[in-house]
C-alpha cells in the first residue's frame, strides 16, 4: 500500500497518465476534475471520495480558485509503478 498526499495548484492540469494498479481517495480540499480519453468526466468537491479509473488513459485538471489536496491509496505489488505517464 502507498498513500501520498498530492496538491494539484489552482489552474493547474496534470499530465495524461494511467494507473497499473487500484486506488482509492478523498478530495480533502478545493476541486478537481477528473477526464478520460473517451470522454468521460469527474466532478470532484471537497469531502468526495473518488476509485480511480484502471488501466484507462485520463487527467486531472484543477479548475478552481484554490490548491486542490487529495489523498490517495494505491494497492500495487513491489516493482510496479503507481502512475504511468502517458508519452506524446
């Protein structure tokens, strides 16, 4: 299990990326977006918990005013990565 803490600055977008493995978090603070490649999209609040998508392309983008904190679990094995950025 790794937990990291992620602050995502106001206006900021993450780059494109994938999970290998399940994760699971809580927005703790500000807002966040969540946006597949296939056009699906996440509205997230302060307080909303989010499981991420596996294995599916997306980013985040933080919309708001104000950093957005989230926490996230992931639950992987020794020797794979937790994020897999996207090359473009």
């Amino acid at each position: 299990i790794t937990i990291l803490r992620i602050t995502i600055p106001a206006g900021t977008r993450l780059e494109t990326h994938t999970h290998p493995v399940l994760n699971a978090g809580v927005l703790v603070s500000g807002q966040l977006t969540v946006v597949t490649t296939e056009g699906k999209t996440l509205r997230l609040k302060a307080g909303d918990p989010i499981v991420e998508v596996v294995n599916t392309i997306h980013y985040g983008v933080n919309e708001g005013d104000a950093p957005a904190e989230i926490v996230v679990f992931y639950a992987g094995a020794v020797g794979t990565p937790i994020t897999v950025v996207k090359q473009e």
